[in-house]
C-alpha cells in the first residue's frame, strides 16, 4: 500500500509537490461539490442521492489530490473508489429519478453498463488505461436520448456532459504520450474538465427535481 507510482508526465520524482498542476486542479472538484451544495441550501428539493453526489464530488478532489501528492497504491485507492461510488449512484438515480425506470429495468442497465466495462478491457489497443471511461460516454447519450423519448427532448446537461467528458477522457489518453514534447503533460486538463463533467450529471438530476417543485408551488 506505501509502494509508490509514478503514473503521469508531471511527476519527476517523489517529493510531495512533484504533481503541482495535477494536484491544484483538483480544487475544482471542490468548488463544484460546494456549488451544488449550495443549490442544495437554497430550495426545498433535497433529495438523498443529490447531497451524496454533492459530497462525493468534493471527496473526489480530496482522494484525487492525495494521490497526485503522496502518489502511493492507498492514495490512488482513495482516488478511485469515491470515483466509482459517484457513478454507481448516478447510474441508479438518473434512471429511477428522472427516466422513471423500475428497480429491475434500471438494475438490468446497470449490469449491462459494467458487462461492456469489463468488455473494454479485451480492446485490441491501449488507451492508456482510459478504455474503462469509454462507456461512460456512450451512458451519458443513452440517458439523454431516453429523456427525449420520454420528455420529447434532450438532456442538454448530460449532451454537453458527454462532449466534455470525451474531450477530457482524450487528455487523459495522451498524457503519457506527449511526455517529451509538453513536460507539464495534459492530466491536469481531465481534471478541470472532468469537475464539470460531474457538475453536469449531479445538476441533469437537481434540475428535474428542480422543476417538479415549480410545478407543485405554481400548482
């Protein structure tokens, strides 16, 4: 757990501060759990699964600076997992919340979104370990064109979410890659982009509930 990785372009060696642009990004992760918190604050819609996105957002940031910092296989544990746990509960809400899918039809997507994860592995090419991203992208339009089907239009938080996150998922991609032609690398760049990926997931969600209580108070 206290072996240490040296996974990206910025790294040189294993002094704390070796990461600085990697690791001060992460401030977004945070700024956007506060925001959303904040939105949280302001109204009467405050479903459970919208807090604990808001926070698993500035966890994210947290556990994503520990490892650009301490850069050991416990830190990039604490940059994972609360990764994982951010999507799961997405993958579960978005579907029962806003698609108003059943328990079963939206646990079968959810089986089918880890069987084409766990797919991504067998590509016949590296990614620099991105590959596993690639069906989050395909989810985020899958889920926007559901809502069109349900609501006759698309979710344009999860639409731009999709563009975004493919964008940054590219950065991720080429960081090791471009080493010797841009030292700083671009990891920094799936950070800043990739907050805003999760603000927009969290915020598809805080928007339905959003206007069903518009609807209720001018009802």
């Amino acid at each position: 757990m206290l072996t240490q990785l040296n996974n990206y372009c910025e790294r040189l060696d294993f002094s704390f501060w070796s990461e600085p642009a990697n690791a001060l990004t992460n401030i977004g992760f945070i700024l956007v759990g506060m925001l959303a918190l904040s939105l949280l604050n302001r109204g009467d819609t405050k479903p459970l699964s919208l807090t604990i996105l808001a926070m698993f957002m500035v966890i994210i940031g947290i556990g994503s600076f520990l490892f650009h910092t301490f850069a050991t296989r416990w830190a990039m544990l604490a940059d994972i997992i609360p990764i994982y746990i951010f999507q799961i509960i997405f993958l579960f809400a978005y579907p029962r919340q806003v698609l108003k899918l059943s328990w079963v039809q939206t646990s079968l997507c959810f089986v089918l979104y880890i069987a084409v994860v766990l797919g991504s592995k067998y590509l016949p090419f590296s990614l620099n370990g991105s590959e596993m991203y690639l069906p989050t992208i395909a989810a985020l339009v899958v889920f926007s064109m559901a809502h069109k089907r349900r609501y006759q239009t698309y979710d344009r938080a999860l639409m731009l979410g999709s563009v975004i996150f493919a964008a940054s998922l590219l950065f991720r991609t080429i960081d090791q890659a471009i080493c010797s032609t841009i030292p700083l690398g671009t990891h920094f760049l799936w950070h800043s982009l990739n907050s805003l990926v999760l603000f927009l997931c969290w915020f598809s969600i805080y928007r339905y509930h959003a206007l069903l209580e518009t609807k209720r108070d001018a009802g």
